[in-house]
C-alpha cells in the first residue's frame, strides 16, 4: 500500500472559519477525515500534519524520506515566502504534489510566485477541498 503525507502550512487550522469565501466552509478535521476515507478507497496510506510553524514543516519533509511514497504539501503563505521549504524538497527523494484550496494566480500578485511550486512534481490549486482527492488520485502515479 502506498503511504503518502498531507502536510498543511500555517493558518490552515482555521479552515472552516477563515474567510470561507476563498477557502470553504469545511474545517481541517473534515478536509483530513475525507481524505483518509479517499485514500482508503484508493488503496493509499494518509497521514496528516499541520503547523503554522516552518521549521516543524522542513522536520515533517525530512522525515517522510523513507517513509512515505510522496507528499501533498498546502504550505500556506510559506508557498510564496519559504526557500527554505524548496530546498527541503529538492533534498528528498520523496515526489511532492502542491496543492492550494484556492487559485493563487486570482488572487494577490504577491500569491503568484511559488518557491514550493518550483521543486514539486505538479501543482493542483482552485478546487477547493476537491483539490486534496485531485492530489491524492495523482500520487497513485507517484
């Protein structure tokens, strides 16, 4: 059985009740419980972590080496901001899919540029919670 990692940046733990209008109405604990019974359908392992912290993400990415097949990484507002979190990428040997809730090319030019992008495999943004299940039937191909 493939095992793959959801790893969900900062502010992602207000899903649910953070500007619903971009973002939803589910919370994070329903994005995660969907995408275990998904996975579980697909015959894929989930595992899932949040922080709002970015050196507990590049601690997450490190630790995935070896143990999990790939990674669906939201890295939040780090997406535009974090070398850090590229590089971390760029060292695994562990395929990472980028994915975004909603559409960073409509929104804020400063939203446009990705550094995560940039080291992942491909990118699945715009489709709201949907854009998990996207992630998740794309690393059946990991």
């Amino acid at each position: 059985m493939k095992s793959v990692l959801i790893l969900n940046g900062p502010n992602l733990n207000l899903l649910g009740t953070r500007q619903p209008e971009v973002y939803g109405a589910e919370t994070l604990a329903m994005v995660e419980e969907s995408c275990r019974q998904h996975g579980g359908k697909l015959g894929i392992d989930v595992a899932c972590h949040q922080s709002n912290h970015e050196g507990a993400l590049l601690d997450m990415i490190h630790a995935a080496k070896g143990t999990h097949d790939g990674i669906i990484l939201n890295a939040g507002a780090y997406t535009h901001t974090s070398i850090a979190l590229h590089d971390a990428i760029k060292g695994i040997s562990v395929p990472v899919i980028e994915i975004h809730p909603s559409n960073p090319h409509a929104r804020e030019p400063f939203r446009h540029k990705s550094y995560v992008g940039m080291a992942a495999k491909g990118t699945i943004a715009g489709f709201g919670p949907m854009s998990y299940m996207l992630a998740l039937e794309a690393a059946l191909e990991l």
